[in-house]
C-alpha cells in the first residue's frame, strides 16, 4: 500500500432524482447567478432550475461556449458583479461549472481572471459568494474538483487552473437532468467519466481511498452505459451513470489525470474532438501499456471488473465503444500519419502524462499513437 | 441503487508513516492544546507529538478516561481556556479525539458541555479554535466522523453529540503510533474498524461511495488484522490497518452504525467490555441475519471477500476472532441469561438500530443475544 496520501474533498454532495426541482431549500444567499450555455438556456434547463428558486433574485448568463476563454470568464464576471450576485450557480456539462467556480470569486476579487490565472499574479481571496455546480451530464465530475479548465485566447493554451475556492459548496446531482442527452453524448461524456476512474486507479499518485472509489465507479460504468445509451429514458441506468460519474470525479479530484488526458489536449484544440472522445480514444491503448509498472493491480482490476486478463479488459472496452460508434481510431478525427510528432510533444508538454504507470517519452507516446493512427 | 443520497466530509486527510513527528508544518495555530489519556502521556507519545511543534506555545491534558464524562470535558476546556489555545489536537483511541472536538468549541463558547449536549438549549457558535485529530489506534475513526460520545455522569448515560463544527480541521493518521499497541487491543478496535465498514454497508442510509468504501475496507481488514496482532512492528500490516480504520470511518461517518453499535452500549455501560469487543462479539450474529433486508448486497460482499455463501463469511469472522482470542458468546462478558431481556430493552432504545437490514424488536433481538449467551 502507498506510504503516504492526502485527501480533502470539502464540498457538500447532493444526490437526488428530481433534485433540482427543489434545490431552494438547500441554497444559501438571496441573488442568485445562474450560468450555463446557450443550449441549456434554449432548452429551458437552466430556467427551470432558476425557477423553482422561489423568492430569490435570479439572473441568468448562458454565454458559454465548450472549451471556455478567459475573455468568456470576464463577461459572466461583470455580469454577476452587476447582479450583486451572492450565489453563482453553473450548470452544465463541464464549462459553465468551470466557469462558475472563477466567476464566484470574480465577484469579490476585482479585475480579470488574467490577473490571477496562469502567469497572473494576484491570488483569490477566500470565497464568500456561494458556489453551486449542477451537472447535466454524466460525464467530467466538475462538481467535485477544483479545477477549472480555460483558454486564453491570446496565447491559444488551454490550461487548467487549481485553487482551493474552487471547491463548490454543493454538487447538486440530479439525474433526471441527463435523459435528454443525445446517446452519441451518453456515450463520449460517460466514457471520459470512465477515463476520470481509471487514470485515478493507475495514477502513479493514487491513494486506496480513491483506487476503491475508481473501482466501483468503473463497474457502474460498464455495467450501465450501454443501457443509458440504448435507452435514454431509463432512470436506473441514468441514475447509475450519475452517480458513477460524481464518484469518478471524487477519485481523480485527488489523484489527477494522466496520458488518456494529456493526449487528448491537442486532440480537441486541434481537430475539434469532444473532450469525451478525446480521451477514450486513446483508452484501449493505454490499458494494453499500464500493465509496465502497474500489472498486479491491473490484473486485480480487470478480475474485479470480471475479466480474465488485462488484454481481455481491454478488447471489451473497444468493444463497447465499437458498440456505441466511438471513433477508435485518430484518422477517424482527421489526424494523420504527420501529425503524429506534433501531437506527441503538446501531450508530453503537460505534466499530468507522467503520472502514467509506464514509461513516457517521445518514442513511446509517439508510437502508442501510431498503433491507433 | 439508492434514490437519493448525501455525503459531506470536509476534514482535510494526511496519512504518512512518521507523519507525528513533522506535524508541526500542518498546524495553523500557535498556542497548542494537547489532549490525549494517561497512558498516552505516560509513555510519552503526547509529548512527542507535542516535542516536534517547534515555536509552538504546547500545554498539555491528559486526564481522559475511557467513555468520558461531561466533567471531564469541562474540566478540560477550562485548562484549554486559560492556555489561550487556538489549536485543541487530540490524540488517542477514541475518547481523547471525541473531547477534543467538544473542547475546540468550548474554547470560545462559554459555559458548561452540558448547555449544549441532550437537554442543553445553547447552540454552538460557528469554530474558529483548529482541530486535529490524531489517531493512536487502528479502530475509531473518530479522526474522520462529527460525533463525539459523552457520559452524562448525572443520568448515568452515555450519548452521542452529532455538531458540523466537529470535524476536524486535519485528520493526521501515523501508522507508526500504532505499532505500541498491544495484541488485544490491535484484535478488538481492528475489529470495532470492521464492524463501522459493515455497518455502513448494509445500513439502511447505505450510499454508493459509502460502500464501495466500506468494501475495500473490510478487505483490507480481513487481509491485515491477524499479521497486525501476531507481529506488532509489520509496517505494512499496520499500515493497511490505519488506512482500513480512517475509510470505515469515512464510510460510517455519512450512514452511521446499526445494531452492533447498539447492542454494544449496555455491554460496555454495564459489564465494563471494551468497546471493540462490545461490537464484535454480536457481529458474527448480525451477519447471519442481515440477509434478511439485504440478501443480495451481503451475497456479493461475500463473494468481494472471497467466500461462497454469507454464511461462510460469518464463520470466517468467527473463527479470526477465536484466533484472535477475542469472546465470542456473551457470558464470556459476564452476561447471564436474566440480563437479556434488559439489554435487548436498553439496544433497542438506540435509535441506530432500526437502520439494521432485518426486523429489530424485542423478540428479535433478544433472541439474537440468546443465540450468542
């Protein structure tokens, strides 16, 4: 076992089918600003939600674009400055909560989320506007991290910051929010949900805590996906993929991520990949690699997920994204023999790819990528 | 799955074999409250701890008796009020970490526990006083749950007091404190850890991330505790113990306990058993009738532990206990057949029990208790 782990995870969760029907009764302040994206705006999500907040002052931004700048961050701030806001609330996928997190301090740290990210140099004061992050996708876990991932246009980089006020004071998880998702969502958002499970259990900084919270997430995982794809409507395989999902994010909150994710930085900036598809593309790969400096606890999780050999593990995993028309190959993304080395060095730019339990170099990242050109 | 669900754990986590002895870097805090028992102080491991805070102000408290009083409580708020302190740590089993939590508040709420506990009708105001909580034994938990146990030494009644402001501000888990101990106590709070891992599985306000918790848990114990008690200085075995301790207390800290915990009141109350053996002694008998309400759910945790049946399950426990020269039949405790029906009366009074997965009433319970006289 490790010799030594940390864990902190102080966000209050809420689990509840129809949650957000009521979700007044738990939020504290009076003017609240509810984010989201333009398409939970259309659909009337994020209205309902802001709805049933009777009595308080709701404002709605639903600007958000996937993958969202610092320039997005800005606005959604000046906006919950004018509403005097005391409660931000995200809802959405991953960015709308990304972006709650920055703007709720934004609202009492002045300036731009320049000022304070990346290489800003003024530091967020504690939070005291409420944070609230409101999933409507099984998928990212940003309801339990303290990450929000943004991209500075000026630069072109898509970075993640990490601070501490980033925690939500409450993830509100509802599932009933997940059934109009479109199943080729379903299965992209579900799978980087899986990602988020098993770069947690074979982190070089995994801690026991979450490597048992990564297991069972997988095992809800493959155990539901395909019935949530097949059959959107269905609440026990919607609430389980929910749940699975939260309880991914809480494993890698702690552990981070690892090649899966660094390798699909360029996949999405550059050839326009959902993050989702981003990542499990390269999943079967890196469990077949994994086995290098983690093959007694690969083995014990491909016996737990119920599977005789690692290999076997990963065969089913491709199969199921076969099953789900998953690209599982990159030229299926555009990607071509050329862009192989390009994509080699932006993901070995990011630090995470050598939390990976194998060797990670130029030829070996390189070459990984060549086998599922 | 479940329905719906809460969790909210927001105590900061350090595990690290030697961690005690550069606590020091972790503590906010310059005026230092130690409060640990007499054994703790005798041997010196309270003042080791307390040694390595360098520049800080350290008072020490070691007069915590097993099952503490109200009296004892207050007596040592008054000692952590004259030293100014602005960091209560406690250290110890069980007692010493639950005064602790008490006396961070107490600090700068005034008055007596007793205006705040039962019938007490003040409220306590939010904690600015640190709290650590550093455990000395594979067993509580406490490190990790908002709940303290007191004795009324008035009413003779010993109650728990559930307050957010217990949890600790760090849970600081060494191993190596663990090492100390003797093989009986190693036996009876590893299998008090095991009981809480249980207990929040097959509890009524199971949740997913509690039982996946608990699982792994309860792995860890069966696998570790008998290397623990026959080689006291194997770092692994104590390691896996600690670990295993803090996730069951992570696990019971959102569900709470059952009928174990409740039948384990009056035993210790009236026939002076220590709490670890006041909780096994009934466990393997609550296994074999949890089937009742959660046949599937103990099936596959039989199954995760590597046993055919529950029933298996239940006399693997029994027989490590025997190994572990623990009591096994109540009589052993001093019980005789004219006591059951008082202590029956006496579990059934805790409002816990109900959230065991099988009937729990007079004739139940009594005859559970008579299976095991």
């Amino acid at each position: 076992m490790q010799e030594k782990f940390k864990f902190y995870m102080p966000t209050r969760i809420l689990y509840e089918k129809g949650l957000s029907k009521h979700l007044a009764d738990y939020i504290p302040g009076r003017r609240v600003f509810i984010i989201s994206d333009p398409f939970l705006f259309k659909n009337g999500t994020a209205q309902a939600v802001g709805g049933a907040m009777k009595d308080k002052e709701v404002a709605y931004y639903s600007d958000i674009e996937p993958n969202p700048s610092c320039e997005s961050v800005d606005a959604a701030a000046a906006a919950a400055r004018a509403h005097k806001a005391d409660c931000v609330v995200g809802i959405g996928g991953g960015s709308s909560m990304d972006v709650s997190k920055i703007v709720s301090c934004l609202v009492t740290n002045e300036g731009s989320i320049y000022d304070y990210y990346s290489a800003g140099n003024k530091k967020l004061s504690p939070r005291t506007v409420s944070l609230i992050c409101i999933p409507t996708t099984a998928g990212t876990g940003s309801e339990v991290t303290n990450v929000g991932v943004f991209t500075n246009r000026k630069t072109h980089v898509k970075m993640p910051m990490v601070n501490n006020e980033f925690w939500a004071d409450i993830a509100a998880i509802d599932p009933e929010l997940t059934v109009t998702l479109p199943a080729p969502i379903t299965a992209s958002t579900g799978m980087d949900a899986f990602c988020h499970a098993i770069e947690a259990y074979w982190n070089k900084e995994s801690l026991p805590i979450c490597d048992m919270l990564a297991m069972g997430a997988m095992k809800m995982i493959l155990k539901n996906i395909k019935t949530a794809y097949d059959e959107p409507q269905n609440m026990e395989a919607r609430g389980a993929m929910s749940a699975a999902s939260l309880i991914a994010g809480i494993a890698f909150s702690q552990t981070r991520t690892t090649g899966i994710h660094a390798a699909s930085f360029p996949l999405t900036a550059e050839f326009g990949a959902s993050h989702g598809t981003a990542c499990s593309i390269t999943l079967p790969a890196f469990i077949r690699i994994s086995s290098e400096q983690a093959g007694e606890k690969m083995q014990t999780l491909a016996g737990y997920l119920g599977y005789e050999t690692v290999e076997a593990f990963a065969d089913a995993v491709e199969a199921l994204m076969a099953d789900m028309k998953m690209p599982l190959r990159l030229h299926e993304l555009g990607v071509r023999e050329s862009d192989i080395d390009h994509i080699t060095e932006t993901a070995l730019s990011a630090a995470i790819i050598q939390l990976t339990p194998a060797s990670m170099n130029f030829d070996t990242v390189s070459e990984l990528l060549r086998s599922i050109l």
